[in-house]
C-alpha cells in the first residue's frame, strides 16, 4: 500500500514514521499530520529503507535563524516526486520570519567579520568534515525530497563538501596590494573586505551543492547568510543548518528560511530589498533572476546570478563517436536532464551524423534505466514536478508536429505521472521549440549541420550562454571553437565540466559573476583604496 511518511521535529534519537489510520504527536503549537487510509496501490516501492534509519537531528522541519530551531505560523508539504506522498511538514516563513533572519545576520556580521582567517577556516573544514561523516544520510535526504537517483545524490555531497574544504584553504588567501605612487610621501593599500550580509537563494536541481558553492565563498570572506531554498527541497538546507551547529559556526551566520511556492515571491522580495542584506546571491531561472535584479537595483546591491542556459553540444565529422556519445550521456542525462549546463541542442556534422545518432540510441537503450531513485541500477529518477514533464512533453510533440522523428523514448514512462521516457529525436530543425527552450529533462533534439561556420552560427544564436561542449579531433579547430562559443564555459571532447577549482558562471543572460574557484571568493569582497600619507 501507499505509505505517507512524515518527518518529525522531536528529540527522538531516530526518525518515526506513520503508516495508514496512525497519526504523528503533534509538535507543541504544531499541526496534526493528515491521517488515513491509502490512496491506493503505489506503482514505487516507498522510502522507509531509504530514510528510516536517518538520525532525527538531521530531519529538520523548523526555520533556522540566529542559531536556534523556530517554527513558524503554518508548515507546507514536502513532496517526493517519484510517488507525490507528502515526505515531511516544513515551516512556511512568511515575511516576519525573513526580516528577523536578516536582523541576525547583520548582528552576526558585526562580529564574524572579525574574526580571523585562520579561525574561519577552520570552522568551515570542521563543516567540512561533518558532511563527509555524514555523507550517506544526506545523499538519501536529497533522493527523498528531489528524486535524484540515489548514486548521484552521494555524488552530490561530495561535490557539495568539497566547496566548504576549498573556500577553507581559500579564506587565508584573501590578500591584498600596495601600490607605490608618485608621492615620495605616500603609500597606497588595497584591502579587502567582506560585502556585508548576502542573501542566498538556491535551485532544487542540486540543494546542497548550489548553497555550499554560495555559503562557503561568502563565510569564508566573513560574510554572513540568509539562505532560501527552493520550495521542493528545503531538507538538505535544514540538514546543512544542523552540521553547521554542530561545527561551531556561530549563531547568525548562516540562517535558512524555508517558505511555500506560495510565500516564495514575498519573501525572496523582503530579503533582497532589505537595507541590511548587501548582497544577492541566485541560481535558478533568467525570468527570475531578471525580479531580482530590479530589487537589487533600488539599493545598488552586489549580485551574482547563475541563471538559464541552452547548452550547444556540437560533434563535427572529426570527431571520436564512442568519445561524442559517452560524453553526449554524461552531459544530457545526468540527474535526468535536470541541470543548468546539460546539453539543450546537439549539432551534429552530415559526413558523421547517422553514426553518432545510432551510437546514441543504442547507448540510451542499454545504459539508462527508469526507477525510483532508491532503487538500485535506477540512472533516471522522476523529474521534479508534473509541470516539469508538461514542458518536456510540450516539446516533443511540437518537435513531431514539425517533422521531427522519434528514435528511441517520447512518452510518459509507465511509473508515474513525474517519469518521461529518455528521448532522442532526429530531424530536428531550428524552428523547434527543443532548440530554442531550455528543457530541462532527457529530451537530446539532433539538429544536422554542414559547415563549422554553420555550427557556431546555430549555437551562438540564442540570448543565453551558460556552457557549450563539442568533439573534435582537429586541433585548429578546437582553438578556432573553443574562443567563437558565446559561452562562460566550454567542455573540449568533455561532457562533466563542473568542478570545485574552476569558475563557474555564464554570459549574456545566463548571469553575472562567477562561483567556485579562486575567483569566487571576490563576489563576497569590496576593495577599500586607503591612501597614507605624511610618511
């Protein structure tokens, strides 16, 4: 039968799960979880062997602000989108909830910019340390509330600590100048100093890799936080919010609000408009990010946006098809198609176009499996929500309506409402809407090219520029590419770019900024020219 578990904010050592005509204790001032019996036969296997065994103090359902656990009016349901039975209850912060979080961060900051390099550092490896301990039970908190199949979920975390352990080692490498003027009687310094308070709002695609990149950067400058994570998974940003107590971060310092797709508008406006918050932090959507920018610029704050992409993947006829096609799988398919730098269009040169097509579905067909992310061998999870398969369906069919051929997948995969087929389709022209909107699922829409100069034309051609990829074996031309692409990032015969060394960050109307890296850090600094005289 369908099972509703709920997550609970008690002092039990172990989480406490509910099961049909059984009703939760209340928390005091709390709701009662609905009770009931089942809506019927689950199509997946539920999650009691993914989280029944996860410590309840790394279960939060409460707002985290200035070091304590507070409840807010009402709560709002988490949901697991591979089954849609509600995974837990979490504080629906309203306004009043996010003006206090930024109060106690700007307390907080008055006091952690003080704080030495050395000390910051070592917090920050400390928190480093407690998601490496903890690895496991944070994996299964990201497939329970996104979906994500269990191994990349644990690739996740590991990606995500490894943000902490840099901005660590790069929180006393904050240095600055001394400039030699004209003046025999002068001197002249550069220091850096942290931004102030940032306020932080993060995707559900990756919600604990996309905080880390953000809260390692601007606590290791001595910046502090208010974090607001995406409506669909809040857990792992309230599973972050415990390690980061647990390792001694200092109350205020990093402060999550969680908030319904109801609250989200009003409170993301409060605490980017708030006077006290001097920086704005966000990935998610370019229509987004564009309300962001115009709260911004009413108080002239700093931002760094990660917004939209439509990532060309471009395989000319020099290219190695076994290299194209691995790469091809890693970049369109990993966490179901679900990230902002998976390949949107593949271009593919005529003389190498038909090999590469069968090479593709073939690898489709024996490398991808549909399943709850729990299950083992699952590579394809649920997409995030009903409307997410909505757009990649819309797709499709405006695609085949338009000439397009379905070489493998393109229906609703039979699990659930949330599973789509992964889909490649042949004869895919540029009047699509696959080729000029970001899909966001496992649609690869094959567009034939004949000339290299063609190629560059067809991928510069859209107003966003977060990653492009292409296969080459022509040194020339891999220069010639590699500089022409309208992109922030290039992966040369490479499908995974992401890493925690190198910047991060697009152009055009995929952002502004840059994260991860030694350049991350800077977001979160002003330069101060001080100017000493009377030497």
């Amino acid at each position: 039968m369908a099972t509703c578990f709920w997550l609970r904010s008690s002092g039990a050592r172990r989480l406490g799960w509910t099961f049909p005509g059984c009703r939760l204790r209340p928390r005091a001032g709390g709701p009662v979880a609905a009770s009931g019996p089942a809506p019927g036969p689950a199509p997946l296997r539920g999650y009691a062997g993914g989280l029944a065994n996860l410590s309840a103090a790394l279960l939060r359902t409460d707002s985290f602000v200035g070091g304590r656990w507070l409840p807010a009016a009402a709560t709002f349901p988490v949901q697991d989108p591979a089954s849609g039975v509600a995974v837990g209850m979490v504080a629906d912060c309203g306004v009043p909830e996010a003006r206090a979080a930024v109060r106690a961060a700007y307390e907080a900051f008055c006091s952690w910019r003080g704080v030495s390099a050395k000390e910051r550092s070592s917090l920050l490896r400390k928190w480093y340390d407690l998601m490496i301990k903890n690895k496991d039970d944070l994996a299964k908190i990201i497939t329970a509330e996104s979906g994500k199949p269990l191994k990349e979920a644990q690739g996740e975390i590991l990606y995500s600590a490894l943000f902490l352990e840099w901005f660590s080692e790069e929180a006393r490498r904050v240095y600055g100048d001394i400039i030699y003027t004209s003046a025999r009687d002068k001197r002249a310094l550069v220091l850096k100093q942290p931004v102030g308070v940032a306020a932080v709002i993060t995707p559900w695609n990756f919600p604990s890799a996309m905080i880390t990149r953000k809260v390692g950067a601007a606590l290791a400058a001595g910046c502090t936080v208010v974090v607001k994570p995406a409506e669909d998974t809040p857990f792992s940003a309230l599973a972050l919010a415990e390690l980061a107590s647990q390792a001694g971060i200092p109350p205020g310092v990093y402060n999550v609000i969680p908030c319904s797709r109801k609250n989200a508008k009003e409170v993301g406006e409060v605490i980017c408009t708030d006077p006290l918050v001097s920086k704005i932090s966000f990935t998610g959507s370019t229509t987004t990010g564009k309300v962001l920018l115009h709260h911004a610029a009413n108080s002239v704050k700093r931002v760094s946006m990660e917004l939209g992409g439509l990532a060309p993947f471009i395989v000319f006829d020099s290219a190695n098809v076994d290299q194209a096609v691995a790469g091809a799988m890693a970049s369109k398919f990993r966490n179901t198609g679900q990230t902002c730098v998976c390949s949107n269009r593949f271009l593919v040169q005529r003389g190498i176009h038909d090999a590469f097509v069968k090479a593709f579905a073939e690898a489709i067909k024996k490398n991808l499996r549909v399943g709850n992310g729990f299950e083992e061998g699952t590579t394809q999870g649920p997409l995030i929500n009903e409307k997410a398969v909505e757009k990649v369906e819309k797709q499709v069919n405006d695609a085949v309506c338009k000439g397009a051929t379905i070489v493998t997948g393109g229906k609703r995969h039979q699990l659930g409402k949330n599973f789509f087929e992964p889909t490649l389709l042949s004869n895919v022209t540029q009047d699509m809407l696959c080729s000029h909107e970001e899909t966001f699922g496992p649609l690869a829409p094959v567009i034939k090219f004949d000339t290299e100069e063609e190629a560059i034309a067809i991928a510069n051609a859209a107003d966003v520029g977060l990653a492009g990829y292409f296969y080459s074996q022509d040194p020339a031309q891999i220069w010639r590419v590699a500089e022409q692409l309208e992109v922030g990032m290039v992966g040369v015969n490479e499908g995974l770019i992401s890493s925690v060394e190198c910047p991060f960050g697009g152009v055009k109307q995929s952002g502004l900024g840059r994260e991860g890296s030694k350049y991350g850090i800077d977001e979160y600094l002003e330069l101060k020219y001080v100017c000493y005289g009377g030497l």
